[in-house]
C-alpha cells in the first residue's frame, strides 16, 4: 500500500511538472507571437510614414542660449587649437539630401578666444555669433546671432590641423559632416 501511495506520489508530480512546462512553452511561444505581431505593424508604419520632428527656431534658440549663459559663467578657458587663424571647409556631405561629396573652397570659420565666431565665404560674412566646445565631449555649439538662424551642434574628431565636423541630432544638423583645415588666412576670391 505504501508502495502504490509513494508511485502515485511520484506519477502525479511527473504529470504535474509535464503541464507546468508544457503551459510555458504555450505560454512563452504565445508571447513571442504577440511581441511579433505588435512590432512589424509598427516598424512597417515607420518604413511608410518617418517621423518628422517639427522644429521651432525660438524654442532651439532659447535652449542653445541658456547653455551658453551656463557655459559662459563658469569661466571657460579659450580652446587654443580652435582659436587660431581660420578653418576653411573643404569638403561638405550633407547625407541624403544633396550631393555626398561637396567641395567647397570658399567656406570658412574663425573662432576666437572670446567665444565668438564669424562664418563666411570668401570676403562676405554669412553669419557671426557665440560658440562653446565641451572637452570632455568634444563638441562645438554655435549659436548665430541672427535671430532667424538655428543653433547648430557637432560632434569634433581632430586630428593635427584638420576637424572634422559630425552634426548632430540635438538641433538637427546630424545629416552633415564638414571636414576643416587650420590656414593662415581665410581664402581670397582669385580674379
């Protein structure tokens, strides 16, 4: 009797483990179904409509400028290898939306160690405004001062007298890259 109790003891305990696993893997194959079923509508949906994120130039302004204000209180040294003579871009790409690879001779940079800079072409000044460079981050903030104008971020690889220049998502330059070089002068129109 003892022997029937203790084999009906175990039969039950088998039978039971058996169910248990079985309504897991039931269980957990039903989850990867679901978890499948609930993400390919929604990365098919992305594939079809991307997301735009609308922009508000004042709102962007706003938050470059406050930075800068905290970035200014805290008594920043100048950054000595961005602030010497000129950066003349010489080489563009701007992601999908253009040509991959621009050249563009005439653009330039100056950074000085007050924290402002001047960005042109050739002789004309396209825009002037305030910079600051995280270190640690190695990245640059512009803030131009035309009031129309976004605030730009890129991420800096520097190597000898070349930047290269990786946009950001912060303020969605991020499709662009410049490649800068450190010269004496900015360039001259050649007549």
């Amino acid at each position: 009797m003892l022997r029937i109790l203790i084999l009906s003891v175990i039969f039950i305990s088998v039978v039971g483990s058996c169910k248990n696993n079985a309504a897991k893997e039931h269980t957990s194959g039903r989850q990867k179904e679901l978890s499948t079923q609930e993400i390919e509508p929604a990365t098919n949906h992305l594939k079809e409509k991307p997301i735009v994120k609308e922009r508000f130039v004042d709102e962007e302004r706003a938050t470059a400028k406050t930075e800068l204000n905290d970035y200014f209180k805290s008594k920043h040294k100048p950054v000595l290898f961005l602030s010497r003579d000129y950066y003349v871009v010489d080489y563009i790409s701007n992601g999908q939306e253009g040509p991959k690879d621009m050249i563009d001779f005439g653009e330039w940079y100056k950074f000085n160690p007050d924290f402002s800079y001047n960005h042109g072409f050739f002789s004309e000044i396209k825009d002037k405004g305030k910079y600051s460079y995280d270190l640690n981050n190695k990245l640059l903030m512009m803030l131009p001062d035309d009031k129309k104008l976004y605030p730009s971020e890129w991420k800096t690889l520097k190597s000898g007298d070349v930047i290269v220049l990786i946009g950001t998502a912060r303020f969605s330059n991020n499709p662009f890259q410049k490649h800068i070089q450190n010269v004496k002068e900015k360039p001259e129109l050649k007549k």
